[in-house]
C-alpha cells in the first residue's frame, strides 16, 4: 500500500485547501510509490512549495510516507497494521475492537 502520484496531489491539495494533519492515522504503513523525480516536480512545480531539493531528497529516502506527512503538518503520524511486517507503529488486528486509547 501507499502514495503514488495521484495520492501525493491529493493530500498536497488538501493542505492548500486547510486540512489539519497534525494528528494523522494511517490503515496500514503508507510507502511512497512515485519516482524521486515526480515526488519533486510536483511538490516544486505543481504547488509551487519552496523546499530545496536535498530535503526533498531526504524525505523521499525513508521509502515511507511519515516525513512526508510532518512536512504536511503532522506532529503526531500513527500507523495501524495487521503485522508488524512494514513496521507500523500499532500493530491492530482490526476483526477485534481497537484499544480505547486510540479514539477520537
């Protein structure tokens, strides 16, 4: 599962638009599924945001969407999973009730 294109537009778009990541779940541990080069062009060129490619650069080498999110406004970036197989940081088996901790 993850990001490719298409996805990173649209939570680029929802940023613009005012979207509040700053406490941010994910269903599974999203990976970054477009090449360094579009991840780049459409952060600079599509929404025009001014960071410099070696931070780009940076983000892009976790393979996972979580810098991503931070630079989108996360303080907080929680992922649920089956398996920890992709390191999620809340391994949940969601055929039983999730922990009371995690609502809201």
């Amino acid at each position: 599962m993850g990001i490719n294109v298409n996805g990173l537009r649209f939570l680029l778009q929802a940023r613009s638009a005012g979207v509040d990541f700053s406490r941010t779940a994910m269903i599974g541990r999203q990976g970054l599924h477009v090449t360094l080069e579009q991840f780049c062009h459409v952060i600079r060129e599509e929404f025009g945001h001014d960071v410099d490619r070696k931070s780009l650069e940076a983000m892009y080498a976790e393979n996972y969407c979580e810098e991503l999110l931070r630079y989108l406004g996360a303080d907080e970036v929680h992922s649920f999973d089956y398996s920890d197989y992709e390191n999620s940081s809340h391994p949940n088996d969601f055929n039983q009730p999730i922990a009371d901790k995690y609502h809201s």
